[in-house]
C-alpha cells in the first residue's frame, strides 16, 4: 500500500511539473500588447449561447474577442471563473471540474 501511494504522489508531482500552472486553457503574448479571449470549446455544444461576465460572447468558436485583463466568469452549461493576463490571448479549453 504505501509503494502504490509513493507512486501515485511521484506521477502526480511529475504531471503538474509538466502543466503551465494554468487549469483552463493555455495562454500566450499578444503581439500587439492587448488582452484577448479565444473559446476553444463549447462544452460540448448543447448548452445555447455562451456567456463572459453575464454577457453573451459575440465571437465564434476558436476567434479571438478583445477583452479587459482580470478575473472572468463563463457560463455554457455552468458557470466557471478564470483569469486573463494583460497583454496576452487566453485560450479557453477547458470546462471540468
């Protein structure tokens, strides 16, 4: 038992050293040094419109919105908070948990 718990915490050690810290998507500069939004994924498409900030996102799936750098919510199905760097484009991939 304390062999399968000692692996199971050095595979999980090793998987988050791997991420980039962040749960939600992946993030990148912006060569023009403004902040945006790209929604990857539409959490499976059958929740309707999608909603940033309790408004409806007026960009498709995979374009790029400009938006304010901050702490932000979207909400397709359930509502998820997340955060976007200034001067960066935050791609949005992931909706569990």
């Amino acid at each position: 038992m304390k062999r399968l718990i000692a692996t199971f915490t050095i595979a999980f050690s090793v998987l988050l050293s791997c991420t980039d810290g962040i749960l939600r998507g992946r993030e990148e500069k912006s060569i023009d040094q403004k902040t945006y939004l790209v929604v990857v994924d539409d959490n499976g498409g059958g929740c309707g419109p999608i909603y940033v900030d309790g408004a409806i996102w007026n960009y498709a799936i995979n374009e790029k919105g400009e938006i304010d750098a901050g702490e932000h919510t979207i909400t397709c199905g359930g509502t998820i908070g997340f955060s976007i760097k200034k001067g960066t484009i935050f791609y949005f991939d992931y909706w569990g948990p």
